[in-house]
C-alpha cells in the first residue's frame, strides 16, 4: 500500500495525463474551435480568482487539492496546464505548419511528464546526482514515454535531443526569484522553442 502522499500523487498524474490526452485529441481534430477554449479559458481563469479571493466552503477546496500539489495559488496546476495547451492551439492556428510541433510539445508534456512522476514514485531507484528530488527511475522513464509520444508528429532525428534536453531542464527544479518554474509551462514552451530551431536546422 502506497502512503497517502504518493497515492495522491499517482491519482493527480493520472488526471494530467487524462487531460494531455483530451488536448492532443483536441489540438489534432479541432473539436472545439478557438472561441469556445477562450470562453473556457476565461472561465477557468475568472474561477481560480474568485476561490483564491473568497473563502469557499471547504470541501471545494478538498477536492479541488486532491488534483494538484500545494501551489501558492489554490488551481494553479489545472489554470497553467489549460494556458499551456490553449498557446498551443492558438499558435497551431496562426500558424498551420506548426502544428506538429505542438502536438510534439503537448504530447511530451502529456505522456513525459506523467511517466516521470509515476516513475519515480512507483520505482525505488537512484537519486539524481544533481537533486536529490528526482530520481533516475523518472528522469529514463520520461526520456522514453515522452520520445515514444513525441516521434508521432516530428522526426526521431529531432525528437532524440529535444527530450533529452527537455527532460535534464526539467529535473533540475528550475526556479525564478526562489519561485519554482511550473513544468506545465516549461516543458511545452522549451519543447517548442526546441523543435522548431531544429526543424531549421534539420
């Protein structure tokens, strides 16, 4: 039996991935159009004020931190990983052939995130030499499930390195102002920053 902070963590995992999985079904065959994921967006936003200005009943905010770790902002985790997916969308949109590359960002954000957590709470494997946070049991697991997830939208030729540098960013806690950088951000912009330089060069 997993103790109650890992079993938490698995159950929030499993939601990321069920919701990165939505999006790239979304983000690949335009289901709801970008005015209805701006109304959405809006909502989510205007929700997350509301429950970080007031004092809801308690419950709410039990259920809603079942879903995501301890954040300075009460439904930071689900507000930055639909702002994440909602950038991809529209830049998919602005920009046609981009596309892949988005959906490269968002499924390494999707499957490479989530396996690394599980991974490395499931698995009892080495810490990482430089944090002691992560383990290599993660760090490999994200390596293959995000290259896996990647590769069916870019070339493996560019989707190697760019989850390798992708996944040693992200296991190094990168913070700004001793704030910590979220990974819902971090991994689908670097990611995309990443493909389309070597889909330049390549």
């Amino acid at each position: 039996m997993l103790p109650k902070t890992k079993r938490k963590e698995v159950i929030r995992q499993i939601v990321h991935l069920i919701s990165g999985i939505i999006g790239l079904l979304n983000l690949k065959f335009q289901f709801l159009n970008l005015n209805i994921l701006t109304i959405l967006l809006l909502a989510l936003l205007s929700t997350v004020v509301i429950i970080n200005v007031t004092k809801p009943p308690k419950f709410i905010l039990r259920y809603i931190r079942l879903f995501e770790r301890k954040k300075p902002l009460v439904g930071q985790g689900i507000l930055t990983l639909y702002t994440a997916y909602y950038t991809l969308h529209f830049i998919s949109i602005i920009a046609p052939t981009s596309q892949n590359a988005s959906l490269a960002s968002m499924a390494i954000l999707t499957y490479a995130d989530s396996a690394s957590t599980l991974f490395g709470v499931l698995l009892k494997s080495p810490p990482l030499q430089f944090n002691k946070r992560k383990t290599w049991g993660g760090l490999i697991a994200g390596i293959i499930f995000g290259f896996l997830a990647a590769v069916m939208f870019i070339t493996p030729l560019i989707t190697f390195p760019v989850i390798l540098m992708v996944m040693f960013v992200e296991s190094l806690d990168l913070q700004f102002k001793k704030i910590k950088i979220d990974d819902n951000l971090m991994i689908p912009f670097f990611s995309l920053v990443l493909i389309l330089i070597f889909q330049r060069i390549f």
